[in-house]
C-alpha cells in the first residue's frame, strides 16, 4: 500500500491502517454486491447459428437490461437470443453508445433468480481477456462489505479487507461504516470526449441511512476523519452533502462527476486502488490530492512495481487541508 499524507510518500501494508488511522477516524465502505451477469447464448437467424456474449450493465426496468454484447453489430432490433432453455431475450433496441437493450421473458425476482442460476461474474475487461470466470471469482471478485445485489462490478478498493484486519481496525476504536452505491460500468469507462466538460457519467442509485449520516456526523463533529474505501463510496458521500458540510439521508440516482477545482465537503482522505490515465477515477484522485501529487505518487508507483487495476495494489490518500 502507498501511503500519501502531508506531502510524502511511504511505502506500506493495508495491515499498518490500524496504526496509521487516528481513534475516532471512520472508514466507510459500499456495500454493493456484485450480479453474475455474465451471459453467454445463441441468435438464430435462418440456419445460422451466431454465440453471442452479453454483459449486462445497467437495469432499466422489470424486464429490460441494458448491455454490452458480442458481437453486437451483427444483432438487431427484434431478434432473439437465447440463454437457457428458461432464458431468452429479444433485442429491443441498437444505442448510440454501443449497447443494446435487451427484454427478457422473464421479470422481477423471476429474472433475477434466473441470470443467477446461469450468469457469471463480469470481470475486468483486462482479466476476461485472458481466462473465463469460474467459481473462485465467485468469492473473490465480492468484497467483505458485499451486502445488496445491484452492482455489475466491484467496489474494489474493499477487496484489501478482511475479517481480520476488520478486527484490528474496531480494536484501534476506527470506525466502520457502509453507504450503498450499485456500481455500474460507466463508472471505468475512459473519458474519450476533447474536454472534461464533454464526458457523461452513467448515473448510479444509492442510498444512506439517517441512522448512518447521524453517525458519520458526530464523528466529524467530534474530530474524527471520514476515510471513503473507493471511489463509489466516495461519490456517494460527496451526493449526500450539503454545502454546509452536513451529510442527510439519501436515496436515489447519482451522475457526479469530480474533477480538478472540486471543493469536498464530506471527506478527508480515500483509499483506492491504481486506476487507467483519461479515467474519471484518476480525475477524482487529482481533485482529492493535486495534479502534481498525482502525478509524483503515480510516478513512485510505477518505479516500485505496484500493481494497478482491480485486483491490484492499494493506496491511502490523505490531503493537506
């Protein structure tokens, strides 16, 4: 782990956050849990038989997903891919972003039952690649925290955690709490827009407890500091409070977009993992630390052989305020 706070770098293990936290600092997590909605199926068009490969990304309503598929081009509005003998869906429609819309003949908690009992985890692009998921990636590609089905793809940040070092964190009096944000996979997509201003962010619904941001108040108040593990629980937090610094009980649909010049008002530090350049992951990571920082713990980063992406290394970022 690469620890960054007032101006220098230290090279750490997640093990040391227990020490290197303040009693009364708060750790809060997303307690997202990841769908298997990973599908593979047929088209058949005529005597042709096509495999087709779809992720999807973004749920619509009781019956209708939005998806990235393979290949995608050669599918069209009104065609039917099949799944399982208990699982079909007719392309509903051809988006200007790629996607398709697909509409099950399923809905609800029936569809939902039944992407589980035949969908696989949505790896990373970057491990796909190279294997297919399997069971393992099951437990692995969850997070600790993972509570509430929605997200198609993992807070990963979180995977650094585990029961024991939950234990010496609570032991060290750092609190632990959960916000929800169901992370979709608009959240990893590079910024290919001329200008910042150019990029949209998928929106993402979440919510906080009242008795949560009651919690998350006191400790402010009292002294602590509020440390968001990821970048989603970050966003969240930063949706949900006011211009007064209060964070209120929210629920519902975020598109924030932080970047350079953003003014936090919820949070004093973040640990994350390494992320892609032209991400809007790495923009967060600048407006939190500074362009210069940024490029100086990146720069450390890559001459000690960290690891970046998903399953990779982490990092704790504490600004100068």
């Amino acid at each position: 782990m690469l620890h960054a706070e007032s101006g220098t770098l230290a090279d750490r293990t997640m093990a040391d956050l227990p020490r290197i936290l303040r009693p009364g600092d708060v750790l809060v997590f997303n307690d997202t849990r990841v769908l298997p909605v990973q599908l593979s199926g047929t088209r058949q068009r005529g005597e042709g038989v096509v495999a087709v490969s779809a992720t999807l990304i973004e749920r619509r309503d009781a019956a209708r997903w939005r998806a990235f598929a393979k290949p995608g081009r050669r599918l069209k509005p009104g065609e039917r891919v099949v799944f399982s003998d208990a699982l079909s869906a007719e392309v509903a429609a051809k988006n200007e972003d790629g996607t398709l819309d697909l509409v099950f003949d399923r809905t609800g908690e029936s569809l939902d039952a039944a992407i589980a009992g035949i969908g696989a985890m949505p790896l990373p692009p970057y491990i796909a690649q190279r294997r297919p998921a399997d069971a393992r990636d099951a437990l692995d590609y969850q997070t600790i925290m993972a509570r509430r089905d929605g997200a198609v793809a993992a807070p990963t940040a979180a995977l650094h955690f585990d029961a024991e070092l939950l234990d010496a964190l609570a032991a060290a009096r750092i609190g632990i709490e959960t916000v929800t944000l169901h992370v979709g996979a608009g959240t990893f997509l590079p910024v290919k827009a001329e200008t910042v201003h150019g990029h949209r962010m998928h929106a993402e619904t979440g919510e906080i407890d009242a008795g949560t941001a009651g919690r998350l108040n006191a400790a402010k108040a009292a002294g602590g500091r509020i440390v968001s593990v990821g970048t989603t629980s970050l966003r969240v937090l930063e949706t949900a409070t006011g211009e007064d610094g209060i964070l209120l009980p929210w629920r519902g649909a975020t598109d924030i977009f932080i970047t350079p010049g953003y003014r936090f008002r919820q949070i004093d530090g973040l640990v994350t993992n390494f992320h892609l350049p032209r991400s809007t992951l790495v923009m967060l990571v600048s407006a939190l630390m500074g362009t210069e920082e940024t490029r100086a713990l990146y720069n450390h980063a890559i001459s000690e052989g960290y690891r970046f992406y998903s399953y990779g290394d982490g990092s704790l970022l504490i600004p100068e305020r």
